[in-house]
C-alpha cells in the first residue's frame, strides 16, 4: 500500500480479533482496499485455540444465545453457521451439590409460551429456589423488563443491590441471577452495572421466546476465529498480515494516516483501531479523544479455564451449570478437541479474581474432588491430563459506571475509528459486543469514505 496509494480507498485495520475481522470484512464487502494487521500469529483475539499435543484447546469456552444477531451474522459472513449450532430450545442443566440428600438437578429450560411465560414453567418447578423464591423472581424479572435501557443513572447503580431491593434472597441471586450473570457479565451481582446486566437480562431472556438459546462451536475456536475468518478474509481481497504489531499511527500535513510496523510504513485514508483499551490509549494520536485518560480507567476481569481429561467417558450432557461447589460451568470439548479417548472437560469459571493466579496444583486439589462429587462416574476413572489457561484480561470490568467511560466508534480524528468490545455498544465484553463494534468502525469508516455501505451487513441499532 505504501506505493500505490489512491485517496479514499484505502483502509487499515489493527488489530485482528472478532471486531477487527469484523471491519476488515465490512470495509473491503464496500470496496474498500483493506490491510489488516495483527500483531500475534494468529487471528481471532481473545477466541482462540492452541495446539496441546493431540489435544486442540481453546483458551476458554465460548458461548452465545441466540439473541446475539451480530455475532450470528458473523458465523454466516464466514460460514460458520453449522460449526457452532444453536440449541433448538434452551435447556440448561443446573446440577446442586450442596444439598442433605447429595445432588440435584434442575432445569432452565423454555417451551413455546410467549415471553416471559416461556420460562414460567420451568421456574415453577426450578427446585434450586424455594416457592416464595420462584414467586419473587417472576415479579423481579417483570420489574427488569420495565426498565428504560436508555436511562443513564442505571449505569451508576449495582445489579445486586437492585436485586435486593426487589426482594431477591440471597439465594435466589446466587442459584439463577448470577448463574447467568456471573457467565454472561463476568462478574457476581454485587459488582455489575445495573445497566450491562439489564441489557443481557432483558435481552437474553425478556425479549424473543428464542433469545436465550445457547450455541457454542462443536469445533475448536481457532477454526472459525482464525481459519474461516482468514478464508473469507482473503476472498474479500483483504491483505492480512499477522506477527505485525502496530507501533504507531499519526496524519501527514495532508490528512493522510501513516501506520508504523516494524520495517513498513502504510499510508491509509481511514484507520479503523480494533485492540484493547490500554494498547488503543497508547497508540492514539494526541487529541483523538476528549478523554483518553478514561480508557486507562475501565477495568479488566479474569476468566480462569480448568481443562480436565479422563480417560473414560464421565459425562453424557454437552455442559451443564453448577451450584454448591466453586465449580460454574462445565462443558464436554471431546469431539472439538480431536480426542480420541476418554472425555476431556472444560470448567469456565468467571470473575475469576480469586484464583487466576493459583498455582495449578492447588487447582488440581480443588477441582478434581468438586468433579467427584458432581459428576459420580469421576470417581473410578483416571485423570489422564490437567491444566489451565488463565485470561486475566478476559474482559472489561463491567464495574457500575463503565459506561460512561467506554468511547463510541468515531473519534475527533478524521478517518480514525475505534472498535473493540470495550468500546460503546451497550453490550458487556461478549463477541457480540466486538462484532457490534467492528460494524459500527466500519458504518462510520464508510460514510466518512463516501462509500455505500454493503447492504448485506449486519444493522446495528444505536447503542442504548
Ligand atoms: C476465557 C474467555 C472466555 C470468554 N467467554 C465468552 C463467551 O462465552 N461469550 C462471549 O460472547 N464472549 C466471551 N469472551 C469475550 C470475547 O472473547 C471478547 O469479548 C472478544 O473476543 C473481544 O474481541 P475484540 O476484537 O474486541 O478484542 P481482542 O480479541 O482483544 O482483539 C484485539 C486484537 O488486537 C491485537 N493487537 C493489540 N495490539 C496490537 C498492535 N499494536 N498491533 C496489532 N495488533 C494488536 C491483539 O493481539 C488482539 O488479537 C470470553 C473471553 C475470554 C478470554
């Protein structure tokens, strides 16, 4: 690019995760010559896959619902769609261990009433809540569709406290609110924004009878974030170069973006910034932001994953949720991973603050005998491996608060655009959130560009 430049073709993209994927794909589906640069080896960002051994595993466990449009719309730009199917009906198995007569299982499940009677009945028979209990959560989850997502001051406010004041126990916040939130938030009630959690709570499960089914990829990560990314990637005529960290970026006298690589100097008329927040604050031009400094100040969360292989089969579900244990989620990765005997199990454990940085035998020691008490048939069987891989900048804190500091796509430097899930979609830290965000990079990169935006791309309504 750096010889044949033509004024307003020309578009640099940095940062290769789900929300610069996302531009890339956008801006070069209008016409616009791309350059995507990534500074690891691989794309796909915080969703990916590594090789260990025989073994494919992704960092952490993915999921999304089904009321993830943009996200779903990505699957499809990449067809991706049938590697990571949805459930047909939201069904999720919440096995407690922390009762006198041993385990228990109950179900989140919905049937085919309208919304919120879809999940009227699988809460009236939750057994995890007591009848007053289930009673209150139905008038708590009306009271949360009733708010206005728009208001600010619920930004300021915290879920749980919110949630005791509408007459939620503690129990009632530990065995179902933050069953969801913990997962879907990456952080417990207490310390969540009032308004991150209604936007998943009215969203996910208040919205669409539909909206909270669960789709994961039935393959590794790394073939939908990197390999199907990449395809498609070059068939839009992307130049995509990866091991390429950006160092900086600056206009010349005539308004012309200049990226730095190492040994390359790009030329660009738009530049669309799609990296965390911290490596965004750093690489700003002076005067890009009214704030900049407010970047520095949102918050990152840890999700820690614990990878436990048997070596026979010790669960027949795809995952269930746990209660009584500090186990959350488990998930079957055998068939993703390439195993070819035994079962290989993923625990995702969110908010994470207390454990990221345990040495992975103490985990051992705590992990293995919270599997024996909930998965029985792990009694007799043999580990056969055991690790963990630690995010400890999985996402962004979803602290009350963090909305006002997360920045919107344009910025006051002509032709410089930001994305990432960080930044201003009204959505917490999620896939979503990063697509969402490279939509909006994109939407702006284009009108500023002059160019029609390609009408197969996703709509992204204002974010609340
Ligand atoms: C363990 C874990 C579990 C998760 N679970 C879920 C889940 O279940 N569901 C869900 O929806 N979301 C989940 N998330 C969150 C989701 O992965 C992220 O929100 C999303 O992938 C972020 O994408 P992004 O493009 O905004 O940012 P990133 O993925 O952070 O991408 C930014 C990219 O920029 C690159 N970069 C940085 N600096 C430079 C530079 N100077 N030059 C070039 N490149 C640079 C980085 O290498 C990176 O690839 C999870 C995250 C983790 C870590």
């Amino acid at each position: 690019m750096t010889d044949g430049h033509q004024s307003g073709r020309d578009a640099v993209v940095i940062g290769g995760g789900l929300a610069g994927i996302t531009a890339a794909l956008a801006l070069a589906d209008a016409g616009v010559r791309v350059t995507l640069l990534e500074g690891r080896p691989r794309l796909g960002g915080l969703a990916f896959s590594f090789q260990r051994g025989q073994l494919t595993v992704d960092n952490g466990q993915h999921v999304y619902l089904r009321c993830c449009t943009a996200y779903r719309w990505f699957l499809d730009r990449i067809e991706g769609t049938a590697l990571a199917p949805l459930q047909d009906r939201l069904d999720v198995p919440v096995v407690d261990v922390d009762k006198p007569e041993g385990r228990r299982l109950g179900r989140l499940r919905r049937d085919a009433l309208p919304v919120p009677l879809h999940l009227g009945r699988s809460l009236a028979t939750y057994p995890h809540l007591s009848l007053a209990d289930r009673a209150k959560v139905g008038r708590a989850a009306l009271a949360l569709k009733g708010l206005d997502l728009a208001d600010p001051d619920l930004d300021s406010q915290d879920f749980g406290s919110w949630l005791t004041a509408h007459g939620q126990s503690a129990r009632a916040v530990e065995a179902l609110w933050d069953l969801v939130g913990v997962a879907t938030l990456n952080a417990v009630a207490g310390d969540a924004s009032l308004g991150l959690a209604a936007m998943v709570f009215k969203t996910g499960l208040l919205s669409d009878p539909g909206a909270a089914d669960i789709g994961w990829a039935h393959v590794p990560l790394g073939e939908l974030h990197d390999r199907l990314a990449r395809k498609a990637l070059d068939s839009a005529g992307v130049r995509t170069e990866v091991r390429t960290r950006v160092t900086s970026i600056s206009t010349d006298e005539n308004g012309a973006w200049t990226v730095q690589v190492p040994g390359e100097t790009l030329r660009a008329d738009a530049v669309v910034l799609a990296v965390p927040q911290r490596e965004a604050h750093d690489l700003l031009p002076e005067g890009a932001l009214d704030a900049p400094e407010n970047l520095l100040r949102i918050g990152t969360a840890p999700i820690l994953n614990v990878h436990v292989v048997y070596d026979r089969k010790v669960l027949e579900k795809p995952f269930f949720a746990a209660l009584g244990t500090p186990v959350q989620w488990v998930f079957d990765r055998t068939d993703a991973s390439g195993l070819r005997e035994g079962q290989y199990l993923a625990l995702s454990q969110s908010a994470a603050q207390d454990e990221i940085d345990e040495p992975v035998a103490v985990l051992r020691e705590r992990y293995l005998p919270e599997l024996e008490r909930l998965l029985p048939g792990t009694r007799g069987a043999e580990v056969t491996d055991f690790f963990v891989t630690r995010e400890r900048t999985a996402t962004f804190d979803p602290a009350p608060g963090v909305g006002r500091l997360r920045p919107g796509a344009r910025t006051r430097a002509p032709g410089l655009y930001l994305a990432g899930a960080w930044t201003a979609t009204g959505w917490p830290a999620t896939m979503e959130s990063a697509v969402r965000s490279g939509v909006s990079a994109a939407d702006a990169a284009l009108s500023a560009l002059g160019r029609p935006r390609p009408s197969h791309l996703f709509d992204v309504e204002e974010a609340a």
